[in-house]
C-alpha cells in the first residue's frame, strides 16, 4: 500500500503538488490521470526516488521514503514513456545491462532476464538490436526492463504510447496478468482514458497539484452503467430465471453490467424473455463514461504546457 | 565497480556500432593529423625541401643583374624563373596577381650601377618586389631578407673586387673576407637531456598541437551521449535503480578517457608512421613514454571535464555541440595551437595561457619536441588537472541546480 500525507512540491514559484493526501491500493491497478503539468511525473518521480519532495510524508509498502529509499527502490520500478533503453544494443544486452544495473549477476540474473522475456513473449527478439526493431517490440522491451527486478509496485507512464492497436491490446493484456498473477501494485498513467477505463480497478485524477478524485473504478463510472429492462411479466415468469454473466435482477427490472455487455448475452437474455412470455416494457443503456468525469473534474478549456 | 565495468562496456559497444561516433572519434581526428602534417609542412620549416617559386625580371639585363638571379636559384629557398626577354612590370605584376606566381622580383635599369657601388643610395631602389598579398607575413620576411643578403653579399664582393689591390696591401684576402661576413649562423637546438642536436620536424612541431586540439572535440560525443540519455529517458530509469550518481558519471568517464587514449595512440601512430609513407616528416615520442601518457592522461581528463560542463550547461544537444566547437576553436586559437604564440602580439601571448590546450600542448612539447621527462610537465599535468576538477565540479553544481 502506497499512503501519501501532506506531500508537497514546488519548482522555484510553481506548486507542483500542493500538499496532497493520498492511498494507493496494494495489488490493484490504479490509474494516474492528470492533464499535461497537472503534477503526474512530480508525483510518480518522488514516489521512485528520482526527485526530493519539499514536505510530508510517503510509506510504500511499510517503508518510509525519508528512511527507506534504498528499500523502495529495489521493490518498485518505473517504466518511463519514452523507450528508455539503448537502440545499438540488442534486446538481450539491453536486458543484460539493466539487470546488472539492479545488481544482479550469474545464474540469478539469466533467471530474471528469462522471466521478463517470457512475460513480455520477447525470446525470438533477443538478439536482434533494439533500435531496428518495431515499435511494439520496443515497448514491450522498455516493460521488460521494467520487470527485471520484479518490482512489487510498478510505474508505467504512458506504456502504449505510439503502438498499434494490437501491440496495445497485447500490452494492456501483458499488464493485467503481471497484476493478477504476481500481486504487482501497478501505478498507471495514459492519456487513453479508454485504457484506464478498461484495465484500472481504481482511478486518481490529479490537477494543479491536488487531487481531484481517489476512487474505485466501480465508483466513478458508476454501478448503473450498463443496459437496463423493465418487463412484464407474471412472477413465475421470472424466477428460475438463466444465470447470464453481469445480469441481476430486482423484482421486474433486469440490469446488466456494462462489461458484461456482449452480444452473446444480450442475445441470451432476449431469447430466454421469448421463450418466457416476457415482455420489455422499456429499455435503456446507461453509459457513464470515465472521460465525461475526467472532463468534468478539470475542465474542458485547454491545457498547453508553457 | 562491477556496475561501472558494466556502463564501460555498454557505452564502448554502443560506440563501436555507431559507425558515425567512430568516424567522429576514431577517423576525424586522425585525418585531421595526416593532412595537418602535410600540408603545413612549410609552415614552420627553414629547411623545407619546398622550393619558393620566384618570377626574376631582368630589365637591367646586366652582368650584376645576372649574377644576382643565378645566386638565388643557387639559393635552397628558391627556385628562380626568368622572364623572357620583354616582360614587362605590368606583366609581372598580372603573373602574381593571378596566382600564378607568389613573387616577381624586378631588376630594373641602373641595377647594375646600384651593385657596384656600395656606397650608392639611389633615389628610387632598382629593384622591387611582387608580393602576392596571400603571403603569410613571415614567409614574405624570409624570402625579402634573403633577397637582400644576397644582394648585400654580391654588392660588398664588387667592391672588394674593386679595391683587392688596396686590400692586398694591408694583408688581406678578398675571398676569405667575403668568405667571413657570409658565414651563416648555427642553429642549436636546446633539449631537456641534453642529446646532439636535431632539427625538429615539421610534424614534430605541428602534431603534438593538434593532437591537443582533436582531443577537446570529445564535446560532442559527451553533449551527443548526455542530451540522448537525458532525453530518451534511460538516465532517469538508471536514478531510479539504486545506482549511485556517481557509478554513473565514472563510468562514462572512463570510457571517454579511454576513448581520448584511442584518439590519441591512432593520432600518433598517424604522425609517426603514415604521414612519412606519404612524404610528410616522421615524429619522434621523445625519450618518456610514462611522460607522454600523462600529458595525454591529464589532456584528455581536461577535455572530457570541459566536456561533461559545456553539455550539462546547455540547453539541447544542438547548442552544446555548436558551443563545444567554436569554444574549442577559439581556445585553440589563443592557446597557440592555430597560430605559434611567438608569432602573436605581447598582449595574445600575455592571454595565451588562459587557454586549457595551451597547457596540454606546452606539455606535449616537454615531452615529445624537447625530450623533456615526467618532472618537467609537473606543471602542466597540475594545471590540467586542477581546472579540470573546477569544471567537473562547476558541472555538478549546474546538475544540483538545473535538476537533470
């Protein structure tokens, strides 16, 4: 568990971050949102040693960032939006040098390259050199040097940034198993609200150095979103009514949940109301959108970096 | 240290496969040497096999006249081609003019009454030189004083020729008195161990400068390297691994001094075995091969200081490199690298040890010019050092300040 207090930051007159107070759940995938200069890279930055905070206080999984930086920087690790890694070097020297970088060496250190190329699906790449390959590859490479050290907490700034819609999906996917099979906390940051949307279990949006909002995922679009039946029906109609993944039921009106809103189920739920005599009474999709809270939040007025 | 044996070899293979770096480290410099070498040769040679090509004029057309254009082309300085008969001075000064000719020298009418009477003080000189204005000044010294010895020579034998019998009459001989005004001067060259004396070379002279010279362009693969990192963000992700600021900075430090110790073996392997394949003049290391590699050591620790300040102090990698190069232009150029300090003016030579390759190249001359030994660039090797560490440490400051 992450847990923030009082934490401020300032550049010469500008407040970074003015003090916030924040807790990041262990093994959940959060995500980080924050229009350009809202105080993200501040943020992530002093959570992984990189810059001094001015005030307050950080405990990263028990570890006390004044007294422990050492510590949490061998349990964390960051992915940097850029592709952080050396184009002249293979993949597999790529790997070799950050891994040694960590410290590690001998058979630990082959051990660790292998788990992140086998997360990352990076073996039949190694040798090729890492400026000559696709941008996909790259990423997944610039991850992969991100998972050497297996980091109980990781930082992915914008890890999908320039890669096609399949590399990303084949990201989105990789980030998610690290997740859930390994318990690692993830701090994710994208522009794609989308992809927070589809993978963060709880979201953090951020402006002007404070926080906006710190909630589950659930929360913030909103329990109700999703499609919604009212029905006529005779009682008996509807119980022993077929379980269909995301359904519930509250006396005659059905919901279900917006990610569970396939075609398959929709179709299983419209062929059991024929076979039962129900009748929809009325129908409606509600769809509350993470970017329309995002918007709301900070305002729709453009924000240019000076 | 294993981490910084590892930043070593990483930064060396990246290097090694950037075919570019290699040309700018490896190929440019050494170029730079071979045709420095030989194509200054003349520059700061009395002794050059390069004969100076004259156009004579003989308007006088007189046995005085004659006598003094066949005593130059005797001259080793001068190779004496005599206008057909007609020229005239318009067209001597068009043959210099257009390039064809550096300078014309003219013997007009009543020459031959000028070099037989050593007392004569015409009202206007039977002879004048064309000097094409390209003419580096001490050349055109050179060839002007040369002409005039021999004038003065010839001048002082006439009127010797003239008065042999009063010269006979006091006991003395005509030809053993020419004989004793003409003898040259000999030069001694002075060096450190004392070893009979040897013309320096014109590579001798020039290489050691320029190898000064190369070894401060290791700016731009320092601003190149340092602005990619920061940039592409490996930097960042090496801070954020628990590696300390400084296993960073030695190990990249290492690698430069090594790279400045490649530069400088392929400059001198240059400078002693191919320049003279190609007719240029062979260098000489001295007589302390320890006292070369520490001029080179402190040489290049200096260069990479300067460096490592001009690339955290700028703005991009564009300005760094462009600042990089002229910076090192104009120290060159003060510090007596372009130009000898000797040939400059008292208040140059009074700036000239403000310049860091001045320092590097006076120790390089200890070493490899005056066969000087390690007690002799003591002073050099501290100055190198210690405005090293003033920019190392300026850099570091400007790295606390800036945040990088």
């Amino acid at each position: 568990m992450i847990r923030i207090e009082q934490l401020r930051k300032t550049y010469d007159d500008v407040v970074a971050l003015a003090g916030i107070d924040l807790s990041i759940r262990k093994g959940a995938i959060t995500g980080l949102l924050g229009p350009n200069g809202a105080g993200k890279t501040t943020l992530v930055s002093i959570l992984t040693g990189i810059l001094k905070k001015d005030s307050g206080r950080v405990l990263i999984n028990g570890f006390d960032l004044d007294r422990d930086l050492p510590a949490i920087k061998s349990i964390s690790s960051i992915v940097p939006q850029s592709l952080a890694l050396y184009p002249s070097l293979t993949i597999h020297e790529n790997l070799e040098f950050f891994g040694a970088m960590y410290g590690y060496r001998g058979a630990l250190l082959r051990e660790r390259i292998s788990f992140a190329v086998d997360v990352t699906s990076l073996g039949p790449f190694l040798t090729k050199r890492a400026g000559k390959a696709s941008g996909g590859i790259q990423r997944r490479l610039n991850l992969a040097i991100g998972l050497l050290n297996d980091p109980e907490i990781l930082y992915l700034d914008e890890p999908t940034v320039g890669v096609d819609a399949q590399s990303r999906a084949y990201i989105l996917e990789m980030i998610q198993r690290i997740n859930r099979d390994r318990g690692t906390t993830i701090i994710y940051t994208s522009h794609y609200i989308s992809e927070i949307e589809q993978i963060a279990e709880d979201v953090v949006i951020i402006d002007h150095g404070a926080i906006l909002l710190c909630d589950s995922m659930e929360n913030v679009i909103g329990g109700g979103s999703g499609l919604a039946l009212q029905v006529s029906a005779p009682p008996e109609a509807l119980e022993d009514f077929p379980a269909i993944p995301g359904l519930t039921r509250k006396g005659n009106c059905f919901h279900l949940k917006r990610n569970d809103l396939f075609y398959d189920n929709v179709i299983a739920i419209m062929t059991s109301f024929r076979d039962r005599g129900i009748e929809i009474e009325r129908m409606q999709i509600n769809m509350s959108l993470l970017e329309d809270v995002y918007l709301d939040l900070t305002q729709r007025e453009l924000r240019d970096e000076d | 240290m294993r981490k910084i044996v590892h930043i070593i070899k990483r930064e060396l293979i990246e290097i090694a496969r950037d075919y570019q770096s290699f040309i700018i480290l490896i190929i440019m410099p050494t170029a730079f040497i071979l045709v420095m070498s030989l194509s200054m040769q003349g520059l700061f040679q009395s002794h050059s096999t390069f004969k100076m090509r004259i156009l004579a004029i003989d308007l006088d057309r007189s046995v005085e006249s004659r006598a003094l254009i066949s005593s130059l082309h005797k001259a080793d300085a001068f190779s004496v081609t005599g206008a057909p008969f007609g020229t005239t001075e318009e067209a001597a000064s068009k043959a210099v003019l257009e390039g064809e000719y550096k300078f014309a020298l003219i013997l007009k009418q009543g020459y031959a009454a000028y070099a037989r009477d050593l007392t004569m003080i015409p009202r206007e000189m039977p002879v004048v030189l064309f000097v094409d204005p390209t003419m580096q000044v001490p050349t055109q010294l050179v060839i002007k004083h040369r002409i005039e010895m021999e004038m003065t020579r010839l001048r002082l034998d006439a009127f010797l020729a003239r008065n042999a019998e009063m010269l006979s009459y006091v006991g003395l001989d005509r030809h053993r008195l020419l004989a004793s005004v003409s003898l040259p001067l000999k030069a001694t060259y002075v060096y450190s161990d004392r070893r009979e004396a040897i013309m320096p070379n014109a590579a001798q002279q020039s290489v050691p400068a320029w190898i000064v010279f190369s070894m401060y362009y290791i700016v731009i693969p320092i601003a190149s390297i340092f602005f990619t990192e920061k940039n592409n963000g490996t930097f960042l992700r090496l801070r954020s691994i628990r590696l300390a600021a400084g296993q960073i900075i030695a190990g990249k430090l290492i690698t430069y001094y090594l790279i400045g110790l490649i530069q400088a073996a392929c400059m001198l392997a240059v400078g002693r075995y191919l320049v003279p394949l190609l007719g240029g003049d062979t260098i000489t290391f001295g007589i302390s091969p320890a006292g070369l590699f520490i001029i080179i050591t402190c040489v290049s620790i200096n260069a990479i200081a300067f460096g490592l300040l001009v690339s955290v102090s700028s703005k991009s990698m564009t300005m760094a490199i462009a600042f990089g190069i002229v910076t090192v232009m104009i120290l060159a150029a003060i510090g007596g690298i372009m130009v000898p300090t000797f040939v400059m003016p008292h208040f140059m030579q009074t700036i000239a040890p403000g310049s860091l390759p001045y320092w590097g190249m006076q120790g390089m001359l200890d070493i490899m010019l005056r066969n000087g030994t390690i007690a002799d660039i003591l002073p050099e090797c501290g100055i190198l050092l210690a405005t090293a560490l003033v920019m190392m440490a300026c850099a570091a400051l400007v790295i606390r300040k800036k945040k990088i």
